[in-house]
C-alpha cells in the first residue's frame, strides 16, 4: 500500500511538467496542423538555457524559469517566421520534413556548444525529502507541481478570457472564418508556436535539476510529448492535461510493478495499442469520415 | 463512338431488370448535430440522366457522399442494382458500377494526362506481382490493352492533345473533362457527376452537355447534381429536389419548373428563365 | 523521371563503372565505404517505394532495416531463448536461409505498419512508425537473453557463394562483399522500377496524389498500403541482412532514429517519387560523412545536413534529380516519363466535330 501511494505521488508529480508537455504540442498542432518534431529540443533548450543561466550566469531559479520561457519563445517565432510561414497549409508533409531538419539541427549546436557531458543544474531547495507518513518527496518535485499547475492556470484564463485566446481558438476551430472576422491569422501562428516552445522550454528548465541535462534529452521528451496527446486526442487542450496524467501514471506504475527498463517503452506501447482500438485518441470526439 | 467503347457498354449491362438502377430507402444523415438527410427515398431509372438540384445546403453533396461509400448514413438504406451497398466502401461500389466525379481535385496532379486515365483503368486489369515482375507475356499485353483502352477514353473527352501534359497544368475545364474521363475508365454503369457544369463558361458547357448525352448514348446511367439550370433543364430526363434535407418534388422537366413548391425554395431565382 | 531507364546508354555506362569498380581501385578502405553506401542506397530504395511513391510519410524504417540485420544474424549464429514456459532452441541455419528469413521477417513487420496505416491516418501514422522503432530498439537492447543487448552480436558469419569444383566459399574479402552489395543493389532497383511502370505502381501514385479519386475508381487503400509496406519492409530488411553480414557486428544502435533520418534525407534531397533519387541521394550523403571526416566534426555535418534538407524543401522541394531533369544536358531518350500515345482512329457514329 505504501509503495503504492509513493508511486500515485510521483505520477502527480511527474504529470504536472507531462501537461505542460503536452499542452504546448497540441495547442501547435490544434491551430497550424504542424506535428512539430522540435518539441523536444525546446524542451533541451529550456534546460540547457536553465543551466546557462543558473550556473554560469548565476542568476536565482525562479528567474531562469521566466527567462527560459523567454528564450523558448523567442527562438520558436523566429523559426516560425523564417521556415513555416508561407509553407504550412500546402504542403503538411513538407513542413513535417523541415521540422526534423531543424530538430537535427537545434540537437547538433547545443552537443557543439555544451559538448556531450550530461549537466547539472543545482536544485534551489534543500535535497531533503518530505516526509508524510510512509511516502517522501522532493521539495523540488513539490515545486515542480505548483508551478505546472500556475502556467496551466494562467494558460486557461489567457485562452477563455482574453481576446487573444479568443482569436487563438478561433483559428483553431475554422481558420477561414476567422480571417473573415478579421483575424490576422499570420500572427497568431507565429504566437502559438511561439507559445508552444516557450511551454517546452519552461517544462525542460522546470525538470532540469531532476534530471540531468544532455544533448539528447530532446528525443524522449519528445516522444513522450507524442504519447500524451495522442491519448488526449490531438488538438485537445483539455485532453493534453488529461493524457498527461495518464502517461505519468502508466509510466509510474508500469516501472513499479513491471519493469524499470522499459520504463521509456512504456509511453510508445501506450501509443501503439491506443492508436490500434481508437485512431482518435482517448478523448477526442469523434471525428467525421469522407 | 469507338467500337471498343460501344461493346463494352454493352457487356456490362446487367442481366435484364425492370427495376432502378439507384434506389435510395429512407436515407437519414446526422452529422455532429446537424441533419443534413432526413427520410430521403429517390429512385433513378435505366438509362436515363437524372438531375439532383436544390438551394445551397438542400444536402445535394451529402447525398451523393452517401451514395458512393465516403459516408455512412445514420438511417435508411442504398440499393444499388438491387444490391444493398450502404455499408460499402467506395472502392468496392466502383467494383460494383457506380463511379463519381469530384468537383474539387479530380485528377491526380503530379501524373500526365494519359496516366490519368491508365490509373483509373485499375479494374480492367488484373496482373498481379508475379507477372508483373517477372514481365510475363499476359502481363505485357494487358498493359498493351490498357493503354489502346486509355488513347480512346482521352479521345472520347478531346484531350488527345495533351495526353502527355501533367494533369496540373491543364485548364479548369480541362481537368473536368479528364475527370469524367477517369470515371468512365473505371466503367460505370451508373456515373454519379458533381457539378460538371460549374466554372464553365456557355461554349464549355454545352460541350460538356453533348459529352453527358454521349455517355447516356452508350447505355450509361447518369445521375448529376448541378446549380447551372440551362443544363439542368436542357438535357434532363427527370429531376429530383432536394430541399434541407428533404426531397420536395420530383418529376420532368417542364412539371418541376411549374411545381410552387420548387419555385419557393429558389425564391424564383434562374428558374423560369431556363427553358426545358 | 527515369535518368538510368533501361535503354539509356547513361545506365549502362554507369553499371559498367560500378562492376569493374574493386578492379581499377584497391583500396580497401574505399572498397568499404563503397559497400557501406551500397547498402544505404538499397535502404534509401525501400523507403522511396513508401515515402515517395505511395506518399506515406513512414520515419520508422530503421525497424525494417534492423528486424532484417537481426534475423539474418540471429539465425545464422544460431540461439537459444527462455520464453517462460518454453525454452526456444534454433541451431545455426545456412546463411542464404538466414538471409532469406530476414527478408521474410522484416516483410512481415511491414504488413504490420501496412494494416495499422490504414486505420491511423496523418500526423498519427508518423508517431506511430517512429514508436514501432523505439520499441524495438528498446527490446533490442533489454531482451539480452535474445539479442545480448548492447554487448551485440558478434561474429556473424559472412555471406557465401557456391562455386563449381571449389565448393562454398565465403565471400570475405572487400571485393567480394561488394559486388554482393552491388548485384543486390541492382536488382532492388529493377524490382523497384518493374513495380512503380505497372498497374499496381499507378494505384500506388493514386494514393499518393488523390485518395478520395483513387477510391472513386476502385482502388482498394489497405490493399495497396499494404503491399507497399510489405516491399519496402522487405527490401529494407534485405539491406539489413547484408549489413549484418558485412560488417559481423550487430547491435541496438540499428534502431537509431537518426538512421531513419539518414535514409528520409537521402529520399528527399535526391528526389522523392523517382527512380534515381534515393541512389544519388544515398551516394551524396554515403560519401558526405567520408569526404567531410577530417574537415569538420560530427555534429558540424549533421548541422549541414539538416540545414541541405531544409534548403531543398524550401527551394527544391522535387530534389536533385528532377532538377538535373530539368537542365538540358540530361535530357535524353531516358528522360520522357510517357511514351508518345498511339491514337487508335476513332469512328465516331452520329457525333459532330
């Protein structure tokens, strides 16, 4: 019973950082249709900007968060503007295509620049565990949890409440009638993936003094970004937040009780045996066909 | 009209039934809410060109999406030459004789003209991998056929000329008449055309008019949803109208032009100054 | 566009060169490297059937090539397995047998993808491809008790030929393994080029370019998905089995992603969807890493390629070779996609002009 409490306590602390995860992957591909395979070297951005900062700058966590968030957006509108601009309706295979090349390409410079050697970020709390009773978790980890749990927030009030999140979930929904309306729907694609990357990138600094920072940290993240949303049903938010409860759980009981080294194969099987009995994904309504 | 393509009209007639070649029971389709079909029953006699019109949104597109397999109805039931198809894939309709035109991307862009309609001459063939590999003798003289079969189809649509042009750069009314030309290689015996008359101007159109009355001359069926009311009265053996889902009225020509109901729905627009 | 079609004295010429190649160059390094991008092109082939003709965007097919490179290795050393209630025991098979069951194998997986892409269409095929490869990476590295994990397989035996009055001879030198390659290579690219002039390589290209007209005309989608998938699987896993059998080391590392990503590259910067991209796409990315090694540093050349794919996407988005088709110096008897149509004289009763 207590392992089994001690597992349901990581998974909620694992799926904090999983939604954000997939949160950031799907709203990208909700409105521009684009699988982004950068995903997850926004995410080794984020950490690697982390440990940029915290270490060799020797600015405080918290700050390096914002500035990582920073950084993600940044990098993510300009390539957006520079690759995906005119591309993105015509031609989704193409776009598909670049984003790998640019994957290689974001991987490549950070092993050029910070070399292969995992990196450390120091966690700004003390190492010791809480303690509640029969199960213990990091102070960061606890962290960790809140702050997922505040940008998700803040994400939902920025897309229900304001008329930019009411222009984004019109060029999510019909992006033709939403230039009628007089959208610029340019822009909001340029601000979404710019969004998506600055999630990606707080979700990797947020994590990198959990796990260490290296060079290919970017593929898992991205696959298991893939793993979430596909349960969630590509395209739903609230789906993303859903689906990444649901890996975390998998991933949590599955190494418990199964195995730890398949730990990692476990969010593709999930993929592969969601994706063979519902193509839609777990939550999604479902779509219609012809 | 070629002696190859008479003939093969002629061999595909099904042996000999008095009834419909189309029937459609009770149709009802819901999509996300929405009811675009409701009770729809038509029926489309042997032989004959059937028109299917109404206001944008009676539902005419749906139907036809219905009819050949890329939607599956939430009620009724579709007989084709008296076989139930309302669960069919549209591959496995084509196989049974129903073929339909696209009104938007109804060629396939990257291929010429002329593998246009070899690609669509897919059912005729039969070689397999084997024979295709190994280059066997039935193998090469089926693609031999193929290709006569393929040069007559392009001749019947006027597009011999620009049979090796990929089928991209062909004009407008071009790629409609290479559209039809890929529904009759798939050997329909009943051709379902989606709007074949619009974006054409008057000269395209009537030519497009005499193509549809060649193909009925070869014993094909032909059931057309179009807005252009000239055509629609023109060459019609009988007409069908759809109105939000519901049919409102069938009958010739000259009956529909008079029906109020009819006249209604279209608010008078166009109606009365087509003349049958 | 067909810049090697059977009639083009281009083809042969080239053939000519590449069989006489170990005579007039003895260089066994070179020899190596010539075999290595023999079998990469091979891999690049496969892919092209998949990703450029039939338009599916497939990034697992390290799986094929490394399900091929295993089998082919598992069956010629021979293994033992615990299956809980079973313990599995195969003796060493013959390598040609070992061969032909890697073919067979990675075909099979292909049949697998083949019906799943029908069912999971877009954006979801693509992760479900690139999870099929992760999770055979995965067993590949943790099923010690079958493939010994990252220790890898050792010593695979390599491929022999049947002589008359010399018995079988394996074929061990550098020379040997690479007109081993070489034929192999050849004869993928026939196979490849007899299947996309035929009626089945029409309805492939229908997929392709128009699913829902395809279908209009009674072309079966999961039919034929899965018959590109079974070829392309095969023919990958045919690569595989001759890099095991060529370099006699096999592990995990096969299952790569970015070998995958070797090969899409390959695929789109020589030209997606024509017969000679993926081998002028495998010789330019083959020899890259050969030619730029003392020049500049690993993750320096995956920059470049990244930044080439890009580039060609955006600015040739056919690839290479249609371009060269294009530019007039390679037009040729070869070039014309279409032979010129016999018009049979129509009569055409009661019709006016």
């Amino acid at each position: 019973m207590d392992q089994f409490l001690q597992h349901l306590i990581n998974a909620a602390a694992l799926s904090g950082t999983y939604a954000l995860l997939g949160i950031g992957l799907t709203l990208v591909f909700g409105i521009m249709r684009v699988v982004n395979f950068t995903h997850g070297e926004f995410y080794a951005l984020g950490g690697y900007a982390a440990y940029g900062f915290v270490v060799l700058l020797k600015v405080d966590f918290f700050t390096s968060l914002i500035l990582a968030g920073i950084v993600g957006f940044a990098i993510g509108t300009v390539v957006e503007f520079v690759l995906l601009r005119r591309r993105l309706l015509s031609d989704i295979d193409g776009v598909m295509l670049i984003m790998i090349g640019m994957m290689i390409i974001m991987q490549n410079t950070e092993q050029l620049l910070w070399g292969g050697v995992a990196k450390l970020v120091p966690s700004p709390f003390s190492q010791e565990p809480l303690v509640f009773g029969a199960v213990s978790i990091a102070p960061i980890r606890v962290f960790v949890v809140c702050a997922a749990i505040v940008l998700l927030a803040g994400f939902y009030v920025l897309i229900e409440r304001t008329r930019l999140g009411t222009a984004m979930r019109a060029t999510f929904q019909d992006r033709d009638a939403a230039a009628m309306m007089g959208v610029n729907v340019s822009a909001i694609y340029t601000l979404t993936f710019g969004m998506g990357a600055a999630l990606a990138s707080v979700a990797g600094a947020l994590l990198a003094p959990i796990f260490v920072v290296n060079p290919t940290m970017g593929d898992l993240a991205s696959l298991k970004a893939f793993a979430i949303v596909i349960l969630g049903g590509l395209g739903n938010l609230p789906g993303a937040v859903l689906g990444g409860i649901a890996l975390a759980l998998v991933e949590e009981f599955g190494a418990g009780y199964i195995s730890t080294d398949y730990r990692d194969a476990l969010g593709f099987l999930v993929i592969l045996l969601v994706l063979m009995v519902r193509p839609q994904g777990l939550f999604a309504a479902k779509e219609r066909i012809g | 009209m070629s002696a190859v393509l008479m003939e093969h009209a002629g061999a595909q007639a099904a042996p000999a039934q008095a009834g419909p070649v189309l029937a459609l029971e009770g149709i009802t389709m819901n999509i996300a809410g929405l009811i675009a079909l409701s009770g729809v029953s038509l029926s489309v006699a042997r032989g004959r060109i059937v028109s299917l019109i109404g206001p944008n949104g009676a539902g005419k597109t749906t139907a036809f999406n219905v009819i050949s397999g890329y939607m599956r109805p939430t009620a009724g039931r579709i007989m084709l030459f008296g076989r139930d198809v309302t669960a069919m894939a549209p591959e496995r309709i084509a196989q049974q004789g129903l073929v339909r035109t696209f009104q938007r991307t109804s060629v396939f862009g990257a291929c010429s003209v002329l593998d246009n309609v070899l690609t669509a001459l897919h059912l005729q063939g039969s070689s397999g991998i084997a024979g295709i590999l190994w280059r066997s003798r039935a193998a090469v003289r089926e693609e031999a056929r193929l290709r006569e079969r393929a040069a007559e189809i392009l001749d019947f649509v006027r597009l011999t000329p620009r049979a090796n042009e990929l089928a991209a750069s062909l004009s407008y009314g071009e790629q409609r008449l290479l559209g039809v030309g890929i529904a009759m290689a798939a050997r329909p015996q009943l051709l379902l055309l989606d709007e074949p008359a619009a974006g054409l101007n008057p000269s395209e159109s009537d030519a497009f008019k005499e193509l549809i009355r060649a193909i009925r001359a070869q014993g094909i069926t032909v059931l057309l949803v179009e807005h252009d009311m000239h055509v629609v009265m023109s060459i019609s053996d009988h007409i069908i109208v759809l109105n939000h889902g519901q049919v409102i009225a069938t009958g010739a020509p000259h009956e529909i032009q008079q029906n109020a109901e009819v006249i209604r729905a279209y608010l008078g627009s166009g109606m009365k100054r087509a003349k049958a | 566009m067909d810049l090697f079609s059977r009639n083009s004295w281009r083809g042969f010429a080239a053939v000519l060169l590449l069989a006489t190649l170990p005579l007039w160059c003895t260089d066994r390094y070179v020899l190596s490297v010539a075999t290595s991008i023999g079998i990469f092109v091979i891999a690049a082939i496969s892919l092209n059937l998949l990703l450029g003709y039939t338009g599916q965007l497939s990034l697992g097919h390290a799986a094929f090539f490394g399900i091929g490179a295993y089998t082919s290795a598992l069956l010629s050393l021979g293994f033992d397995v615990n299956l809980g209630i079973v313990k599995l025991v195969i003796a060493p098979k013959p390598v040609w047998i070992a061969f032909a069951g890697a073919v067979v194998v990675a075909g099979l997986s292909g049949w697998l993808i083949g019906k799943l892409a029908f069912r999971v269409r877009g954006a979801y095929f693509v992760v479900v491809t690139i999870s099929f490869a992760q999770v055979a990476r995965l067993v590949a590295l943790n099923w010690i008790d079958l493939t010994e994990g990252p220790m890898a397989l050792n010593s695979i035996p390599p491929l022999s030929l049947w002589v008359p009055g010399s018995g079988v001879m394996p074929l061990a030198t550098k020379a040997a393994k690479y007109w081993v390659v070489l034929v192999f290579g050849i004869a993928a690219y026939l196979l490849v080029a007899r299947l996309v002039h035929s009626r089945i390589g029409r309805a492939l290209v229908a997929l392709r370019e128009n699913e829902s007209l395809a279908r209009s005309v009674g072309i079966s989608v999961t039919h034929y998905l899965v018959i590109a998938s079974i070829a392309s699987a095969a023919i990958a896993g045919c690569a595989g089995a001759l890099y095991a059998h060529n370099v006699q080391i096999v592990d995990p590392d096969v299952f790569l992603f970015v070998y995958t990503v070797t090969m899409v590259i390959m695929v789109i910067v020589g030209g997606k969807g024509t017969l000679a991209g993926p081998v002028i796409g495998g010789i330019l990315f083959g020899a890259f890493p050969e030619v730029l090694r003392d020049v500049a540093r690993p993750e320096v050349q995956w920059i470049i390629y990244g930044a080439a794919m890009i580039a060609i996407l955006v600015f040739l988005p056919q690839g290479i070779v249609p371009a060269l088709g294009r530019w007039r110096w390679f037009r040729g008897r070869g070039a014309a996609a279409v032979p010129a149509v016999s018009v049979v004289p129509s009569v055409r009763a009661g019709e006016g002009a």
